[in-house]
C-alpha cells in the first residue's frame, strides 16, 4: 500500500502548503540564520496561506501512567495534523528523524516534516516521515 494513500487528502494538502511555505520563506532568507528566524517567519508564512498552526506546542510523556511535562516542543503543529520539525543545522544527525518519529508516536499524528534550513537547497533539507 502507498504511504499517501493512508494518508487523508486534506492532511496531504497541509503538507504541501507547509513545504511552499518553507521554500518562500528560504528563497527569500536563504540559509545560516537561527532556527527560531525561520520559525517566526514560517508561521507568518502559514498565516498568510490561511493554515491554521500552533508553535512551540508543548507535548506531556505519560510514563508510569503519570502525565509529565518533560520540556518536549513541537516546533510547529500545522492544522492539528501534520508535526513539523525545523532545523538550522551544518550536518544532518539522523536523531533528529528519532525525534520527529517519537513526536509523532506521542502526539497521534502520522505525517511529519523535518525541514532543515541551512542548506542551499531546500529541497534536500527537507524528509518526509509517516507513522
């Protein structure tokens, strides 16, 4: 079975709409700024799409049955369906797809995006992931 089609259209569309809005905001900033540049100016991008997002969504472990706040932040909580994942780094570190795959896992949400914006081309900073 293809990964998309267990995806639902509408979740697909967010996806799509995350991605221009990374490449406009790449294009126009290029890479070597800090996460938290490309974060404010994503969401502005977002905004200016009508997709509705929350940023720095914090996100409770149950451990032991016990609800805790473990300081876990998804960056960026696009239309309560797709997690996505920013970076400004020199070098992938294939923890960060660890991290997205576990931020899905504890949310319930099965499409995620890594977007790391210290590259020259967006296109190879981007990985798709779904659970």
């Amino acid at each position: 079975m293809n990964e998309r089609a267990m995806i639902p259209e509408e979740t697909e569309r967010i996806a799509k709409a995350v991605i221009d809005a990374a490449f406009a905001v790449h294009k126009a900033l290029g890479p070597g700024l800090l996460e938290s540049v490309y974060a404010v100016c994503l969401c502005h991008e977002l905004s200016k799409r009508g997709i509705a997002f929350r940023s720095q969504v914090t996100l409770p472990v149950i451990y032991d049955g016990v609800r805790l706040d473990a300081g876990l932040r998804l960056d960026v909580l696009a239309a309560e369906a797709v997690v996505v994942e920013l970076k400004a780094v020199e070098k992938h570190n294939p923890l960060f797809e660890a991290q997205l795959l576990t931020y899905l896992k504890l949310t319930g949400h099965r499409l995620g995006l890594l977007i790391n914006f210290n590259v020259a081309l967006l296109k190879d900073g981007i990985k798709r992931m779904v659970l």
